[in-house]
C-alpha cells in the first residue's frame, strides 16, 4: 500500500564542467533501479540494471 499518492519533482543545481557526459558538458546521473520493491518485474529490472552496469568502463 502506498502512502503517498502524489508525485514529486526533485531539482538539483548543478555547474557543467569538461568531461564526460550529456554533449562532452561534464554531468551523468544514473538513475538506478529500485535494490528493493514488491514486484517481480522490478526484480529483474533490477538484475538487468546491474548486469549492464557491470559492462560499463570506468563505473565505480
């Protein structure tokens, strides 16, 4: 059961800077699947997620 039934918007301010990222601007969020939850489709969402991000170079 949800508690809260009403979206919410995050906004965080950032300052670009060179590197890697969104047209060499220097900012990457990655955004993960859930490690918890009720379903069996966020389960394997979530195994995926990790299977592909096992893949990536230079990830800590």
């Amino acid at each position: 059961m949800r508690l809260i039934t009403k979206a919410f918007l995050i906004v965080i301010g950032t300052h670009s800077s060179p590197g890697p990222g969104e047209a060499g601007g220097g900012i990457w969020w990655d955004v993960a699947v859930p490690e918890v939850g009720n379903s069996e489709l966020m389960e394997v969402a979530r195994s995926e997620y990790v299977r592909k991000r096992s893949l990536q170079h230079g990830v800590v």
